[in-house]
C-alpha cells in the first residue's frame, strides 16, 4: 500500500526529571509529500505537557499555538481587505 501524501503522527517524549517532578511533552507532526519529489514539509508542534509529581499529583497543561491563531488572523484580515477593495474598484467602474 502507497504512503499517503498527508500525514498526522503525534508523539510523546521520554520522562524527563527535573526537582523531584517528571515531565513528559506531547507533540504533533503534519507531514506533507510532493507528488513525483523526494522532498516534502513538516509541521512540529508541541501540543501539552504532562507534569507527574512523586506525591502522586498530575497535571497536564495545554500548550496553546499562539503562531498558529496569529497567522489566521492575519489570513482572514488580508481575506477582508482583498474582498473590500475589490468592491471598491468595482463601485468605481460602474460610476
């Protein structure tokens, strides 16, 4: 069976110990392959971090994509103002 040219794995580290706490990272990978080409993209990410405590406590906190929201944002307010000019030269040429 062919690869698949879109990928998702996510991963999670080794242990890593540190004052008497073990933290673990959990990440996330988008792989991308071209067609015909032996190149390719891939996204990583981190995604959250476990904390386990020797007392027994566990945490896992979330890692938010702050470059992720940004570049959204961005996209949807070029979107916008794409859209706007074009009804604005529009307007312009049927006056």
């Amino acid at each position: 069976m062919p690869n698949s040219p879109i990928q998702l794995q996510t991963t999670t580290s080794d242990p890593i110990e540190l004052d008497g706490k073990s933290l673990v990272v959990r990440s996330r990978a988008l792989q991308l392959q071209f067609p015909r080409s032996t190149g390719g993209v891939i996204w990583n990410r981190p995604i959250s971090v476990s904390v386990h405590t020797t007392d027994g406590h566990d945490q896992t906190l979330p890692i938010q994509d702050v470059t992720r929201v940004t570049e959204i944002a961005i996209f949807t307010v070029a979107l916008i103002g794409a859209l706007l000019i074009g009804l604005v030269i529009r307007n312009s040429h049927e006056r």
